[in-house]
C-alpha cells in the first residue's frame, strides 16, 4: 500500500539538517549516511551522498530524475560483477 | 564491472563474449555476452579465442533472455560446438570506435593507479560502474580496503590514458550521524 500524501514524503531529520547545512555551504562534501529509507526530495538535487549498502558507502550525485525514490535504490545491496567489454564511462 | 584474474584485460584485447554451449544439431551456440548491447559481441568483426589460435566470424541468429544464440563460422555441427564450449571470444581493442574527450572504456580504466591530487600514490581501480546515479570507481587502497569515488570532473580531474595515472581529489566526508537522529526522534516524541 502507498503511503498517505496527507504525510509528505519520509526523511530521517538528521539527514535533512546535514543536506541544508551543506547546501548552504556550498562545499562540494559528500554526506555519509546509512538512512536507505530517506527520500530524495528537490532541495537535495546537486549534493552528493554516501549511501551505505551494509559493505561501504556509494557516492551518488542526485539529479532530478532521481527526485521521490529512497535513496537506497541507488546502492544495490547485491553487487553483479559484470564485464567491461566496450562499456563507457562520461566523466560529467 | 571487475576485473577478474582470468579474464584479465590486457592493452590488446578485449573479452566480448564466452561460448555457453550448443543449441541445437546444426551447430549454432549460446552465448554470453559482454557487451554493452549484448548484439554488438559480432560488431568488431572476426573475435579470437584467449590465445588467438582460433578465429570465428559471428552470425547473431537471435537474442533470448539467457543470451545469444549464433553461429561461428567454421562450427558446423553439434560436436564442433561442444568442443567450442567455455571459449572466450576475444576482439582487438584497435577495434572497438574512438571514444570523445571526456568518455573512456571501462576496461581502460580497470587497472589503472590513482594518484591523490597531491601527489600521493592510492591506490588502482579496481571497479567502475553505474548504479543508476552516476558512474563510480572503486579504488583498492594500498594500505588495505576500497574507497569509492564519483566520475566528475570535481574528483577526477584527471584521467591520462598515455601516461596510465587518475588523479583524484577526495571531497570531504560529513556524516549524518545515526546517533543523533534517535535522540533528536525521542525529543520529538
């Protein structure tokens, strides 16, 4: 079931109080965090986190599209080790 | 996508594809592919087995969700495609197009040792991937465990190619402490 939209979307406090003060910085830190369950909400899009997948924490950069997922989506708890092959990497 | 000691990539080859086994009497095999767009395993042309003693040209007769099946000229029947199983299938990596300014292969970089911006060596790439936000790398560390870092240009100012080096420059870590939030959760309440 979906959750109520008389809530607003769920973030851990902490994890808010650190995305403002960071964004108001302006610093380009990377904000470790363990809150999987927080939602990306558009005042985070442009900061970087680190979010723990129970083995080490992954850098994500949110973007827009990203706006209303957990943050936990983007840390895969599983990692398939693949083939490079002739994928690319776009240094951004 | 890790490097593994087996299918270790040197500066000439690539590992596009692996044979799986036989599919069917006429001599077509499964394989799995390595590549970006599974199909594209028969793109650049003619592969080679590891050792470059065998050479096949690839037919793509279809794509399922286990892999390709396709035909390998020179496999003409079900007991040449046994004989083919567990082959790696190996393309020059001359072949594979020329990439723009900020864009590299993977394989390129697996490998690589990465410099801190001040100097420092850190550590090799030992990963890079893309869960869905941005690409990241993965350094072995030389003192022991990995650190993950993003493909901007913020901290990877410099990848040389020629000169075989990354430069990073680590941004500072903050952490959103667990500790505070139940306290401050408790308050609330």
């Amino acid at each position: 079931m979906a959750r109520s939209v008389w809530k607003g979307p769920f973030v851990d406090s902490y994890l808010l109080k650190k995305a403002e003060a960071s964004r108001v910085s302006g610093r380009n830190d990377v904000i470790k965090t363990w809150s999987r369950r927080s939602t990306v909400l558009p005042q985070f899009v442009g900061l970087t986190f680190g979010v723990y997948n129970g083995r080490k924490f992954i850098p994500i950069l949110v973007t827009e599209n990203m706006v209303g997922h957990k943050l936990g989506e983007f840390s895969p708890t599983r990692t398939f080790l693949g083939h490079a092959a002739d994928k690319k990497v776009v240094r951004e | 996508m890790k490097k593994s000691s087996d299918k270790s990539l040197n500066a000439d080859q690539v590992c596009v594809g692996v044979v799986t086994g036989p599919h069917g009497l006429q001599g077509a095999v499964k394989i799995k592919s390595f590549t970006a767009d599974p199909k594209d395993v028969a793109a650049y042309g003619p592969v080679t087995n590891k050792s470059g003693e065998q050479r096949f040209d690839i037919h793509v007769i279809r794509a399922n969700k286990k892999g390709l099946v396709a035909e390998l000229s020179g496999v003409n029947d079900r007991n040449a495609a046994e004989a083919v199983q567990g082959t790696e299938l190996y393309v020059s990596r001359d072949k594979l197009p020329e990439l723009d300014e900020d864009e590299f292969y993977y394989s390129d970089l697996i490998g690589l040792p990465v410099e801190h911006i001040n100097g420092e060596e850190i550590g090799v790439v030992s990963l890079v991937d893309n869960y869905g936000a941005g690409e990241v790398m993965e350094v072995e560390l030389k003192d022991g465990g990995t650190e993950m870092y993003l493909m901007s240009r913020d901290v990877v100012p410099e990848i040389d190619l020629e000169n075989r080096r990354i430069v990073v420059n680590p941004p500072t870590e903050v952490y959103a402490d667990k500790g505070h939030a139940d306290e401050e959760t408790e308050e609330e309440e």
